[in-house]
C-alpha cells in the first residue's frame, strides 16, 4: 500500500511513453494544462495524438533515445516493455522515471479524489461522476480511459478540489491514490496474468477501500454485485464508512421499479427508506442505470444537491467506445462498444435488445488477450449467445504467446446457437463483409472488444451504403 509520505514527484519536463493511450494522453493533458513542457511517443498516429498536439505536446512517432531530448521526468505505461530503448535510455540517464500509477498518484495527490474502480463499468461510472459535480456548479479535475461525448476530452485540469479519476485495478495502480471516495462497481475475477487469483484481487479491493479510510472518506459499494457485496460486508467491519446502492433491498440508495428501453432506463430512489424521486437516463441498460446511481451516491456524501445531480446525469449523453452510435445506412444501426469481459459482453447484448425491437443483433466479437480467453473461453460463448448472428474474429494478443485452445475458433464453438448463425473469421478482411451480409434492414450490427476491433465500424457502413446504392 502506497502512502502519503512514499509518493513519486514528477520533475521538470516530462516525456511520456504510450502517449496515444487512453490513460497517459490523459496524464499528458493535465500536464500540460499544469504549465510543463510535455513530449511523448507512440508507435502509430491517432485521433488522441493529433489531439494532444494542438495542446503544444511534442509528439514522436517510433521509440528512439534521442526522443528523449530534454527531458527530466519519464512516465511509461504498461504497455511499454523493459527493452523498450528510450525507457532503458531514460534509467541509464538516470532520469526520473515512473510508471503510469505513480504519476496518477502525484497528479491526484494534491486534491479530494474519487477513486472508480471495479471490473466493469469504471469509465461511465467515472463520466457520470464528472458530469454530475460539473452540474452543481463545481469544476472538478478529472482522468477517463475514453472520450466524454459533451466535450471530446478524455482529462482535464480544473479549478475545483475535487479530482475524478478512473482506478484502474488491472495492474495494482489503484493502490497508488489516496482517495477520499473509493467507488467499486463490481468486483470479478479478471486480469489474472497480473493478480494470479481472485483473493489477491479481492484483498487489493479491500486495501483500496481502507486508503478511503485513511482519508477520512468512505466507499461507495454496488450491493447488486455478489463480490462487491462481500467486501462491503468485509470493510464495514474494518471501521470504512460504506454507502451501497443498487436494486438489491438491502442497498442503503435504492433503484426501483426500474423500466428499460428507449431511450434509456427509467427508475425510482431511494434513500434508506425515504423517496428521492424519479430517475430517466439516455443512455442504455441495466448497468448504466446501476453506474447513474453510483454517481448520485457519490455527490450525496459529499453535500451536493439532489436535483443538480439529477439533472446532470440524466443529460449524460455516453462516453466513446461505450454502446457508441457510428452511423446507419439501409437501415442498419451500427454501434461500437468496449466490451471485452463476458459480464460486460451480456450487459452489453441485453441493452442492444432494447435498441433493436423486433431487428436482430449482429455480432463481432475479438477478444483480449489469451489468458481471460483461456478463463473465460466458455462463458465468452456464453455471453454471445444474447444476440442473434455471431461473428468470433481470433483473439488479439499481440507480442504474447499462444495459450492452447484460447482461440476465437475455440469460442465459436461454444456459441449456443446454430452452426449458420455463428462463424469463425480468422480474416479481418472479410469480418466487415461477414457482417453486411448477415444483417437485414432494421437489425443492428455490434463491434464488441478492447483490441483493434472498434476500427471495423467506418468499413461496415462502407458496405451497408454501397449496398442501399445497389
């Protein structure tokens, strides 16, 4: 556990390894709206980049040391390898090198944090948060692994106290905040390569929580979620103030008589037993209302009026990559979304259901990384099963070594459905066309992954205009 007293301080200049990621051209723009001279390099052009340089970042295309220039502090993400040459550069120098979580930690240190964390739901739960403290009158900070749909940026350095930041518990930087709010969606079994088992993730959970403590905070806990309603139970016995919510009677902020569908789910509060009034959303599902509420959480316990909450999340309008809308052409709907988590891929499904009425749903699906495929191989097949036509592309796993039978063809053999319904596309190339050719004018056509895969979208409307021209 990281305290005060050990934090990480970033000097001078600073040049940022990974800067087209969500997370460190995000550091970047806080960064650079603190004043200091940025530069960072990545190994391909992206909307994130150019985006980061009308801000004034440098930015350099192939990892080289004299990318280096004159840099005094270097951040690197987790992507970014121990042989990468201007990481080995920058300790040979002996810069001050950090990795992503410390640099998170130092950024956020010097405001009243709130923490997101969880397996699913971080970055809209995140976004509801910002929206809803930005609609009482506040201007909070705040750090999202995607794009607000209001304002296009996923960072941004604001003049209030309060620092919104999604805590990303896949490597442990979690541990590396010290939050006055710890907000946890869900906790499940994933990113094993680095936890090896649910109780380490589970005891992590808990460490998160009592940094809450540590502030003088409390933790805003889903009760809907079997995992988080364990460690509520757990870390109210350790003395942390918790606040559950969710539609399970026991949540101290409760969601009732919820009604799903367009254009977004509608539902009743309460707050231990006493009405808060109604709830309407545009953003689909279940889980959003879910992470709506969350948010509500979150501004109560820090004073905020109701209503202005309210207000402010019921005008959320999405986050990218999040059930995203690209386009329609012969009439076919086609959306794009970051799922890459059985959970998430049902929550997923079941919210598109509700999109298309009486269409179907097609589906491309590639997973991420060979491990959770290996984990999951059977529940992916699962979750697929919600829609109606299935396309499986193979896993990306770039730079990692194949696990027996985590392939997509694997998975499409466990797809519940019948055999001309669900296809393995080993070939990018033809998964647009795959697509096209299964769907039917008033279906919807979903791209669902963490890896290349939300690239598909502008070919599939290609095809579906060319098709409405024939």
């Amino acid at each position: 556990m990281t305290s005060k007293s050990e934090l990480k301080e970033i000097i001078g200049n600073v040049h940022i390894l990974g800067l087209g990621g969500a997370g460190m051209s995000g550091i970047a723009r806080i960064l650079s709206a603190q004043g200091r001279v940025v530069s960072g390099t990545d190994v391909k052009e992206s909307r994130r980049l150019e985006g980061l340089r009308k801000l004034g970042v440098k930015v350099f295309i192939g990892h080289a040391p004299e990318n280096l220039t004159d840099s005094q502090t270097v951040i690197y993400s987790t992507a970014i390898k121990d042989n990468n040459p201007e990481l080995q550069a920058a300790r040979n120098k002996k810069l001050n090198v950090l990795n992503r979580s410390d640099a998170i930690g130092a950024i956020t240190d010097k405001f009243e944090t709130i923490a997101v964390s969880g397996t699913h739901g971080k970055t809209t739960t995140t976004s509801m948060v910002t929206v809803a403290l930005q609609a009482c009158g506040v201007d909070p900070s705040f750090a999202i692994g995607s794009e607000l749909s209001e304002t296009g940026s996923n960072a941004h350095l604001g003049a209030g106290k309060n620092f919104v930041v999604e805590a990303d518990e896949s490597d442990g930087s979690f541990l590396h905040l010290n939050p006055l709010v710890a907000v946890i969606t869900n906790v499940e079994a994933d990113h094993l390569d680095y936890w090896k088992n649910l109780e380490n993730i589970e005891k992590a959970f808990i460490d998160f929580c009592l940094l809450a403590k540590k502030q003088n905070g409390f933790a805003v806990i889903c009760q809907d979620d079997a995992g988080a309603r364990k460690l509520a139970e757990h870390v109210r016995k350790l003395g942390v103030e918790v606040l559950t919510y969710g539609q399970n009677e026991s949540s101290d902020l409760q969601i009732k008589n919820l009604v799903v569908g367009l254009p977004g789910p509608s539902f009743d509060l309460s707050y231990k037993g006493k009405d808060l009034g109604k709830m309407s959303l545009k953003v689909l599902g279940t889980h959003n209302a879910l992470n709506a509420t969350a948010a509500i959480a979150v501004g109560l316990c820090l004073g905020k009026d109701l209503e202005k909450l309210k207000h402010g999340i019921s005008n959320f309008s999405g986050t990218r990559r999040r059930f995203e809308y690209r386009g329609m052409f012969d009439q076919v709907r086609v959306y794009d979304d970051y799922a890459h988590h059985p959970t998430e891929i049902a929550a997923t499904l079941r919210a598109a259901r509700d999109v298309a009425g009486e269409g179907k749903i097609v589906v491309a699906f590639q997973a991420h990384h060979y491990y959770r495929t290996a984990l999951f191989n059977k529940e992916f097949g699962e979750a697929l099963g919600l829609a109606d036509q299935v396309v499986v592309l193979e896993v990306f796993a770039p730079g990692e070594e194949a696990i027996p039978g985590a392939s997509g063809k694997t998975m499409a053999s466990l797809v519940p459905l019948p055999d001309t319904q669900v296809v393995f596309e080993p070939s990018w190339s033809k998964v647009a066309q795959q697509l096209v050719d299964r769907a039917k004018p008033n279906d919807i056509i979903m791209t669902l992954g963490a890896g290349d895969i939300g690239l598909l979208a502008p070919e599939v409307l290609n095809l579906l205009e060319a098709r409405q021209k024939s």
